[in-house]
C-alpha cells in the first residue's frame, strides 16, 4: 500500500470543532473509490486504485461533503484514561481515582475506578483492564447465545475497529469492539445476537433480522438506535489500537 500523503491542495473539511484535511492513499488491492471518515480521530480517508485519476475523484469526495462534515461534527473530544477522568462503563459513569499506594490491578468501588501502582502507567494499565473486561463479557455472551443458536464459534477477539462493532467470518471467529463495553449491557448483547446470527446467515436478510430478535429474546431496535445515537461518542475515551 502506498504511503499516506497529504498534498497541500487537497480539500479541508470542518465539522462542529473538527476540521481534517483529506488524507489520499493509494491501494495496489482497490478495485474502486472508497471514502471514509475514522470516529476515532477524524481523519478522512479517501482510498483509490494505484491508477484512477485524482481529478475525478476530487470532485466525487467533494460532492459528499455534506456527508464528510457531518460525520466530523460527530467526532468525540479526546478524554483520557487518566486520574479525575470520568468514564462510562457499562452504561455506568465511573471516575478514575489513582491511589499510589493501593494494588497495581484497577478495582472498581462503587461509582469508582482505583488505579494503584506509578501515576505515568495509570491510562495504560486502565486501559488494558477495560479490553480484559470487554473480551470476558463478550465472549461469556458470545458462548451463552451461540449454545442457544446451536452453532459453533471458532475464536473470539476484541479490537479496536473504525466502522464495525463487531464482525463474524465464516469460519466462526468473531471479532468486536472493545468500546461495547462502555455502552449498557443490552447493547453489548445486541451485537453478540448480531454476530451470532451470521452463523446461521452471512447476509442481511429478513431471515437474518429475524434471527437475531430470536437470539436476542427482543427487538434489537433499542440498542441499534442508543448506538446511532451515543456511538460516536465511545470513539472518544482513551486512544486507538
């Protein structure tokens, strides 16, 4: 893949208090434009094939600038991980308390997270706990549905994706979002019904939709509204990975 490149006469793009010069990046793979904006930190990403012509597309990316901004003025302000930050966990909102004295692993006391151990490791330490709590929830919910489902699932991972709350391949492994963990526990259990559905379909067919109300026991309305509304938001607590 080619570098990154930045060119000084590439379009700028301004959304709420985010503006973004359009990154252009050439991909030997890429079959046809693609046109993206991360949720993490707002870089829009315009990816071509190695040979189409940059003019044209300039004109297509600056035809969807409504779209661009708009997903720019969705872009969380950056909050830390570190000791006074206040964080949602399972829908909860919990604040980082660091005690130097206190046992280096993160122990949660009511509306408290306590961080123990030298002030400089607190965000990493903190943030290494929420992916362990994210993985264990995750994948209990993933076992638990997918017996009721009657399928098989191969892996279960979290990572750090741009567009996706989760994934399923064909071969059963499963990959979500750690940020499903700051969100309330009925959108974390939506998405693993999402996934798990794929199992038993690898499309989004009415056969699919009904799969997962079945896996889920209720609408996963609820949850896919909280997520387009509140969503954006979970991009902007700690750092990417």
């Amino acid at each position: 893949m080619a570098p990154l490149r930045r060119m000084a006469d590439l379009p700028a793009f301004r959304g709420g208090e985010t503006e973004r010069v359009l990154t252009l990046v050439r991909h030997p793979r890429a079959r046809r434009m693609r046109l993206a904006v991360d949720p993490r930190d707002g870089t829009v990403r315009l990816t071509l094939p190695p040979r189409a012509a940059l003019a044209p597309a300039l004109d297509w990316v600056e035809e969807h600038r409504a779209w661009i901004e708009a997903r720019l003025a969705r872009v969380a302000p950056r909050t830390g991980f570190a000791p006074g930050a206040v964080l949602p966990f399972e829908g909860e909102l919990l604040t980082v308390v660091h005690d130097p004295a206190g046992p280096r692993s993160v122990q949660q006391e009511g509306e408290r997270l306590i961080v123990g151990g030298p002030a400089e490791h607190v965000e990493a330490r903190l943030a290494r706990w929420l992916k362990a709590q994210a993985l264990a929830r995750l994948e209990a919910a993933t076992r638990e549905i997918a017996a009721v489902a009657g399928v098989t699932v191969a892996r279960v991972a979290v990572g750090d994706p741009r567009t996706r709350w989760g994934s399923c391949s064909s071969d059963g492994d499963i990959r979500y979002s750690w940020r499903l963990i700051l969100a309330p526990p009925f959108v974390l259990r939506a998405t693993v019904a999402h996934e798990l559905a794929h199992r038993l379909h690898m499309d989004h067919s009415p056969a699919f939709h009904a799969a997962v109300s079945r896996l889920l026991g209720t609408s996963p309305g609820p949850a896919t509204r909280w997520l387009r509304a509140h969503g954006a938001a979970l991009y902007g607590f700690g750092g990417s990975s």
